[in-house]
C-alpha cells in the first residue's frame, strides 16, 4: 500500500510517499480502507517535533479518516466488513491506503455523510463538542463567541452550539470565511481584521449580559482580549494556543470568570464515547454537516501540512489515497 512516512522530524518535506505491507489487524483491532483522510493542526506540530506527544521514527501521521472496513480482528463485535465508518485514532496512522485501528476509535458513518465528510469530523468535531459541552458547560440561551469560526474546529463548534440552542457569534478573517460562519448557523459574523471588531462583538453580547462562552482557537493572540467580553460567570475555553498571553487577571475577578483548557489526549473513556454518540446522532438528524474546504491528493501531504497552519481557514482539509 501507499502510506505517508516521516523518518525525522521536520518541516513539511520530511512527510514522503513510500510502498509499505498492509497492516494486519490484532485481536480487538479493525483495518480501513481509506477513502479520505482528515489533516488536523496537531499533526504539523507532531512532525516538526515540537509537540509534548512525539511517536517513535519512523512514523505514519494521522488518526482522522473515513471509508470502508475490509478485516476485523479477534474479539471485535458490532463493527463488520464492509460497514461505512469514519476512525478517531490510528495504531498504524490514517496518511495511507490502510490503517488499523482499536475497534473503540471506528464509528458508524451515517449514509447522508460523504468519506470525505467522515474524515473531517473525529478531531475536529470531538475538539468542538469538547471545548462547548463537556468543558465549557454550555446552556441554551447562552451566548457564545467562536474565535476563527471558519476553520474544521471553528464550523463544527458553531453547529454544536446553535444545535444546543446557544446565540453565536463567529469570526473569520476573510469575506469568504465570514459567509462560510454564517452559512454553519452563527447569529452574527465578524471580520477580526477589521477595526473595531471587539467593539462589534461587545455590542452584539450586550444584550445578552456580555459573552458566557468563548471557544479561543489562538489564545496567545486573543485571549487578553476574551476576557473583556465575558458577562457574568463566563468561560473561555481554550482549544488552541502558538506561544505565551499576558493576562489581566482581575478581568477574571470582575465577572468571576474562568479560563478553562482543553486536549483531546485527556479524554476519559467514558466521556469519549459520549461525544462520538452525540455525534452519530447529529450527523445522522443532519444538524453536523462537516465542510470540506479543500481535497488534495495523498502524495501532497506536504502541501496540506503549509495549508492547514494559514491564518485563512475555510473548512477542512482531507487527503484522497
């Protein structure tokens, strides 16, 4: 098979197409053949060596894909070949034709979702619910800022969050961005390049007593900012951060505010499987729509590393083998 090594960390030009055996499941273990693959920020800073998780070299990136299951190992029950599933974690890595995965990581792709569909929900759909449910404590009624609106975390944390009732307001960086948000269901959109976008947002909250909710994609950038937004009892909940913030804490005080965190690595079983059951029932109703923004060939894996870390997000980006 076809399948994406990394044999030293590095920029993009590290990630190489090489021929490989495919991989033969274990007890307890299922094996996919990928139709599309999901690439996720977390994986440019895993093959930089940069990030506190580093896989032993050489290595296939990747834990997102969608397609068809073709062997299924001792002991696995509820999963069979040729069942239509999406994974949310690889043994082997999903930048391939093949991938093995834990039985628990495959999940049932409802007929309406497309492979490439698939392969954009398990990071970037578990990080939203995440970041909004389960550590955010979200209410209807709420209202809630989604910081980079546009990106695979951002259109999934705003379908979530109109799904559970929430008033939401996104931003992008681009026209275009600011019509996909709006498109997802935000109440309102803001451009954060424009002047006098916090003034914007601070008076689309006001009626609402100021943001409960801030879901921060770029916290070294944003989140001094964030603070002066929060209405009583607010919560931000950081989900992505590229360096240090200086904070004003008494910005906390004023509104006995939170700052909260988030990595998926830290999911317990239990509230795991919740998330991929809330999922399965919102892709299945039609509420979750992943957006697909940009599809590119398995041997560009490069170029979708230089992608996804743009400041000029617009959906997902999936990888064809």
């Amino acid at each position: 098979m076809k399948a994406i090594r990394v044999a030293e960390f590095g920029g993009p030009g590290v990630l190489q197409m090489v021929e490989m055996p495919e991989p033969v499941p274990g007890p307890g273990e299922v094996r996919v053949r990928l139709r599309a693959i999901g690439v996720n920020p977390v994986e440019t800073y895993i093959r930089a060596g940069v990030y506190a998780h580093k896989p032993a070299l050489p290595y296939t990136p990747g834990g997102d894909g969608a397609g068809v299951v073709d062997a299924v190992g001792s002991g696995v029950t509820g999963i069979a070949v040729g069942d239509r599933v999406y994974t949310s974690g690889s043994l082997t890595g999903t930048y391939a034709e093949y991938a093995v995965c834990a039985a628990a990581r495959v999940h049932a792709l409802p007929d309406a979702v497309t492979f490439a569909q698939g392969a954009a929900i398990g990071v970037p759909y578990g990080t939203a619910y995440r970041a909004v449910v389960q550590r955010g404590g979200l209410l209807a009624g709420e209202c809630v800022l989604v910081h980079g609106a546009s990106g695979g975390v951002g259109t999934a944390a705003v379908q979530i969050a109109r799904a559970l009732g929430a008033f939401v307001i996104g931003t992008a960086g681009t026209t275009e961005g600011c019509a996909l948000v709006t498109a997802q269901g935000a109440h309102a959109v803001v451009n954060h390049r424009e002047g006098g976008y916090l003034e914007r947002i601070r008076g689309l909250a006001e009626a609402r007593g100021g943001v409960q909710l801030v879901v921060e994609m770029l916290a070294n950038v944003n989140l001094g900012h964030d603070l002066g937004l929060l209405g009583p009892r607010g919560r931000v909940v950081v989900v992505g951060s590229r360096g240090p913030v200086e904070i004003n804490p008494r910005a906390l005080m004023g509104c006995d505010g939170d700052i909260r965190a988030m990595t998926l690595f830290n999911v317990a079983p239990e509230d795991y499987m919740r998330i991929h059951a809330a999922l399965f029932a919102g892709l299945e109703s039609g509420a979750l729509r992943p957006v697909v923004g940009r599809e590119l060939a398995l041997a560009d894996a490069a170029e979708a590393h230089r992608a996804v870390i743009e400041d000029r997000a617009y959906g997902k980006i999936v990888l064809l083998p």
